[in-house]
C-alpha cells in the first residue's frame, strides 16, 4: 500500500465515521426533541442514572464551566428532573440525583434510544454486532487513555 493509498483509506474511514456520527446524533436529537431536551439535557440525565456527582465531576464529563453547568442542572431542576443534596463529604458541595421523573424520563429515553439505534444495526449479523463493538471500544479506549 502506497502513501497516498493509506490517505485515500484514512479519509473513507473519516468521511465513514463522520457520516455515521452525523446519522447518530440525529437519531438521538430526535428522540431529545420529543421530550423537549437538548442533547446535553440528555447526557445530564444519562450520566445520572447510575451515579450523584458534584457539579465539578459533572462539569468534566459533560465539558461545560462550571457557570453553563450551574444553568444546566437549574433548568433541570426547575423541570422536576433532578435535585441537588447536600455532599456528606464536603459541607460545600451538593451532589446532583435525579427525581423519580428525571429517573422516567431517562428510562423512557434510553429505551426509545436503544430502539432506533438497533433499527440502524438491524441488517448487521451477530458476528458483525460483534466486531462493532469490538472496535468502538478500541476506539473509545485510545481516546480515553492518551
């Protein structure tokens, strides 16, 4: 393989991931839309169903500052999503948890999400789910430790 056959492969293999990230992101912003959510909303509320981070924690995971986090879990709150409680940790710091409503809502979203997302993977066989998966998590892993 010549050099530039390697760049003609690396850019179908961006223009690839490119056009699928785009196919995602509208499957999930059409689902966030349904329920009046942005997809940060929905990140906050995936984030926090299986965890009660501080805000700072919850800054990082989302990449906001901490002002648009303050605004964010606001607006949540004021929508009966989540609550904030104090840190048993740090008398400072509040954790954020969510409501039994925000907890719903990020059931009913994630199930919906689960559905048309596997509408998209449903013409793939197993052993293809299979490496899918395998190289999005090798993906994702060299994102996550460089």
């Amino acid at each position: 393989m010549t050099a530039g056959d390697r760049s003609d492969v690396e850019e179908s293999t961006v223009d690839a991931l490119v056009q699928l990230s785009f196919l995602v992101q509208g499957v999930l912003g059409r689902v966030a839309a349904e329920h009046d959510l942005s997809l940060v909303q929905v990140r906050l509320l995936a984030i926090l169903r299986d965890r009660r981070p501080g805000m700072l924690e919850l800054a990082r995971h989302l990449g906001l500052d901490k002002s648009s986090m303050t605004g964010l879990v606001g607006r949540a709150e004021k929508r009966g999503l989540v609550r904030r409680i104090p840190s048993p940790v740090d008398g400072r710091g509040v954790l954020v948890t969510l409501t039994p409503a925000g907890r719903e809502l990020a059931e009913r979203g994630e199930a919906e999400m689960d559905e048309r997302i596997g509408m998209l993977t449903a013409s793939l066989t197993a052993a293809e789910h299979v490496q899918l998966r395998g190289l999005a998590a090798k993906l994702l892993h060299g994102v996550a430790g460089g």
